[in-house]
C-alpha cells in the first residue's frame, strides 16, 4: 500500500484544485491537459514500457469517441455504459492492431508508421461513413444530468477525469511491479534476449497494445461526454497522436507520472505562447511542443521526470571520476 | 544410457545461397559438458541459433528430452528448460544487473519478491552480488559475460547453450569463470558450449565437436580432436598438419 502513496498525494493535491479555484477558463484548461495526460498514459504503456512507438493512437481516441456517441445518439444507450462499450472497443481494436502487426513482425519505424496508417484510413473512413455522421460528425443532445454523464458544473468534469488518470496512474503502476511489467520493458530493451528468457515477446506487446489502446480511448470517450461533438478530423485527426505521444515522451516515457508531467507542462506552455503572442497564432502551440521535444531530448533524454536523476549522475560522475576508473581495472 | 539431452540429426540451414550449417548431426549428453568448436564462419553460431529455436532449419531435426522440438519459438525452448548466451552480449542496457536477472527469473516465478530472490541467488552463484545494483551498460566486459550467464541461469535450465562466454576476457577473468561452469555442470545442467579459447575447451569439455564450413569434421574428446589432423588443417591451413608433423624438432 505504501508504493501508492505517491498516486494518492498527487491526486489529493489536484482534486482540491476546484476547491480553491473557480475560474472557468482556468478549470477548463486543466480538463483538457488531463485528458491529453489520459491518453499520453496509454500509449506510455506501449511505447514508454513497451518500447513500440506508435504514431497512430489517434486510432483508439477516435474509436472510443465515436463509439461512445454513435451508441448514445443512434442506439439511445445509456452514456455510462456508452463510455464503458467505447473503451471495449478499442481494447478490441488495439489487439487487432497488434495481432496483425506484431505476429508480422513489424518492429521499430514499420510498426510506427504502420499505426499512423491504421489512424488515417479510419479518419478518412469516418470522413465518408454514414453512421460517424461522415462530414459533418456526431453531436450529444445537451442533457445535464449525472445519469447522462454531462454536467453543469466544469469541477464535476474536472473530477471525473482526475478519477480516469487516477486509475490509469494505479494500472501503470501495477504493471509497473508485475512480472507482465518486467517482461514488457525487458522486450523494449532487448526482444532477442527477452524472447531466450522465456518472454513470448508477441503476447506480451500485444496484451500491451490492448490495455494502452483502452486507456487512450478512454480519454476519446471523455472527449466527446465534454465538448457533446466529434468529427473524423478531432477523432482520428493526427493533433491527438502527437499528443499522446509527446506528453510522456517530454514528461518521462515509461515513468509512472511522465504522461501527467509532461500534459501539464506542455499544455500551460502551449497556452502561455498563445496569450504572449495576441490574436490568432494557429499551430503557435505545436511549435512549442517541438521546442520542448527537442530541449528535453537534448537535456534529459529520460524526460523531465529525469532531469533531477541526470544532474544528480552528472554532479556524481564529475565527482568520483577516478574511483570509477579503478573499479573498472578490479 | 538412454538417448542424450540433446540431439542434433543432420540439421541443415541456408541462407539464400549460402550454405551455412549442413547435415549436421551432434548430441549433449546429459549431466555433461560438450564444446562445439571451430575457425570463424563454420556456423557455430547458426547453428545454436537452430537450437534455440531463432532459425528454423532448413533440413533436419532437433530433440531435446526425448522429443522432436523442431522450430519451436525460443520462449517455448526456455520453458522447457533450454537456455542460451548470446556470443554478442544482450543486456538489458538500462535496467540494473538485479532487474536483468529478474526477467530470467519469472519465468518460473511469478510474484516480483520470489523472482527479486532468485535472481540475487543466481548472483551469488556467477559472482555479481557486489554489482546488483550498477546499471547494466556500466558493467566491463567480464561482468556483462557473467550477467548474461545470471540472466540464463535464472530461468532454472537444464540445457544450457554458452555460445563464446570467454570470449573477450584476459587470462585471469578466464580463469575466474571456469569453476562458475564446472560448478553448473555439478549442478547437474547440461551444458553445450561454443567456444575459441582452446585452453578452456580442454579443461571443461569431455566431448568436443568440431566445425567448418558447416560440417562435422571430428568428434571425440579434447585430446583427440586436438590430434586430429583435419582439425588442424581446417584452423591452419591446407598442409598444415603434414609441416607440423615434419617440423616436430621445435
């Protein structure tokens, strides 16, 4: 229980958030970089722990957003267990994904680029489709009850997708300790070797895939209970691909708080570059992002959760020089 | 005895053109120590790569403990109780040499505290206890050689392939490591080892195998393979046996 302590101090300390402030734009703002965090959690699970770097998770966001919706507006399901089929099925698609790429053995930029595919052709097929509501998309009947999952008040909101990264923190860290943990990083080290001690490194990725891509579809689903609209371009456009993958990338890939670190960074970034520079500044916040990317890369390729451990070792290894030079002749 | 651990018979494997190990046929007693030797090229290494299930064959069988294991992935060998080493050392760069051995550890023990344990014994055995917690990329090339030992010991083998463990390591690190292995083979693993340092092959091995040009070109013990004069013609040269024989002055 004492391994949780972490999770429960962080979420304590942003649960108390809407308590002391009340501004919208404010709560707003902190929705959002949650819900990017959310999905950065889920790709951190297969390409943080995993090693493979999906450039496609745009595949599940959608996939649990449209979901979510069409059986909402179309089926008359209940938004609860709309929410709950939306994160099935792209669990379902995730091992799908995974069972055709990995037992193919597509490692590295082949798998990435592979996804990114799998992420375009269902944008364009949402673009077309009838039942997405094709050019025009899906939009949520506007019911403020906690029955329909909808809100009045954005600190609701805020809550429940605390609640969502909380889990996502325990499962991350419960995996994180599991044996289906070691052998997950042990395959994004080194698959040869991992696959000589016992991993059947394809099991493993693909269990991988599957609980990242349900996880990021959560955030997906999210989505859609909080703005009540979806398109093929937010569902399955390539905006929430590189997002879920920068976050943990810039807070700390294959950490248990990167994701969050790296969403709220990169998010109050983003949004201070748009107040600095007045007026309209599209795609301002993306070039934000690429700056950080490259100066955490540069700094601490372990992410900003890293940046301390890195000084530390380069303070160390200024220090002990000699003493690790006679360790290497004994 | 009955039928050994391991036996190769008449394993062929190609590589488009090329030839790489052809028709050959080999076994691993059990409860012994076997080397496999010869020059660079002779598909040593490929074939150990058939072995432990990275390569298909093209022709041939492989059986282990009675049955045909032909083809079967590598992680279904481990479970079996097939380990091997790679020749270029694998770790597990960013883990530390407690984490590395670990991984080997699950596979027989599910719970992160059991498997934490077993790795810490398998240390203990290779000699790595002061090191548990270095990062493995920090390790010199004698720890790395061990800690790949450590991962395979882990998963409990009765197999063990060592494909060149003493490759790269100076006279005393040699020295060091040969009891770790006559100690394993005490244990009672089964052990098939690929190697070049010939002093070691004579003091470990009671069977050798020699290759070349991925052929069987003799069998016997250490003494005899290292008299055998197509063994010396295959590492020195054509006629090398006949000078040597004339030149025995020196």
């Amino acid at each position: 229980m004492k391994a949780f302590a972490p999770i429960a101090v962080v979420i304590a300390l942003l649960a108390a958030v809407p308590l002391i402030v009340h501004s919208n734009v404010t709560l707003n703002f902190l929705v959002v970089a949650l819900m990017i965090a959310l999905a950065g959690q889920g790709w951190n699970i297969l390409g943080g722990y995993g090693g493979q770097y999906s450039f496609g998770h745009a595949a599940f966001f959608g996939t649990g957003a449209y979901v979510t919706a069409i059986l909402q507006v179309r089926y008359g399901v209940n938004a609860w267990l709309a929410f709950g089929l939306g994160i099935a099925a792209s669990a379902a698609l995730g091992a799908l994904i995974g069972g055709l790429t990995f037992r193919s053995g597509l490692r590295g930029s082949y798998f990435a680029l592979v996804t990114l595919a799998f992420a375009e052709v269902l944008r364009i097929v949402a673009s077309v489709a009838p039942i997405t509501g094709a050019g025009v998309g899906t939009l949520i009947k506007l019911d403020l009850r906690a029955e329909a999952l909808q809100f009045e008040s954005r600190a609701m909101f805020y809550w429940v997708i605390l609640a969502l990264v909380a889990v996502a923190l325990i499962i991350t860290h419960l995996i994180e300790r599991s044996r289906f943990g070691a052998w997950l990083i042990a395959v994004r080290e080194n698959e040869d070797a991992a696959m000589a001690l016992g991993v059947d490194a394809t099991a493993v990725k693909l269990a991988a895939m599957t609980i990242s891509g349900a996880i990021t579809a959560a955030a997906g689903c999210f989505y859609v209970q909080y703005f009540l609209f979806v398109d093929s371009g937010i569902a399955y456009g390539t905006w929430i691909s590189i997002e879920a993958l920068l976050t943990p990338i810039i807070g700390g890939a294959g950490t248990v708080f990167g994701p969050l670190l790296g969403a709220l960074v990169v998010k109050a970034l983003g949004e201070g570059a748009l107040m600095v520079v007045t007026g309209e500044a599209p795609g301002l916040d993306l070039v934000v992002f690429g700056c950080v990317l490259v100066l955490v890369i540069w700094f601490s390729p372990r992410g900003l959760i890293g940046v301390g451990a890195e000084l530390r070792k380069r303070f160390r290894r200024a220090g002990t020089r000699p003493v690790a030079q006679e360790a290497r002749h004994g | 005895m009955a039928e050994p651990l391991l036996a190769v018979q008449g394993v062929s494997r190609r590589f488009g053109g090329l030839l790489a190990v052809n028709g050959v046929s080999l076994s691993a007693a059990q409860g012994r120590i076997t080397a496999l030797i010869g020059p660079n090229g002779a598909g040593k290494t490929t074939l150990f790569a058939v072995i432990a299930g990275f390569l298909k064959p093209s022709d041939g069988t492989v059986r282990y403990g009675g049955e045909d294991v032909t083809g079967e992935p590598p992680h279904r060998l481990a479970r079996r109780g097939v380990a091997r080493t790679f020749q270029i050392v694998q770790p597990f760069a960013g883990l530390t040499v407690r984490e590395n051995i670990r991984v080997g550890a699950h596979l027989h023990h599910r719970a992160r505290e059991a498997a934490l344990a077993a790795a810490e014994q398998v240390a203990r055995e290779v000699g790595l206890t002061d090191m548990l917690d270095r990062p493995a990329d920090t390790l010199t090339v004698a720890g790395r050689k061990r800690l790949e030992l450590a991962r395979a010991l882990a998963t409990e083998p009765k197999l063990l392939l060592l494909d060149e463990v003493l490759a790269g390591l100076n006279p005393s690190e040699i020295r060091d490591i040969v009891p770790v292995i006559q100690g394993l083979r005490n244990r009672g693993i089964t052990i098939l080892m690929i190697e070049h340092v010939m002093q070691a092959v004579m003091s470990l091995a009671e069977h050798v195998f020699v290759l070349a040009e991925g052929r069987i070109i003799a069998a016997g013990t250490p003494a005899q393979v290292a008299a055998d004069p197509a063994v010396i013609e295959a590492y020195l040269g054509h006629g090398a046996a006949a000078k040597l024989g004339a030149g025995h002055g020196h």
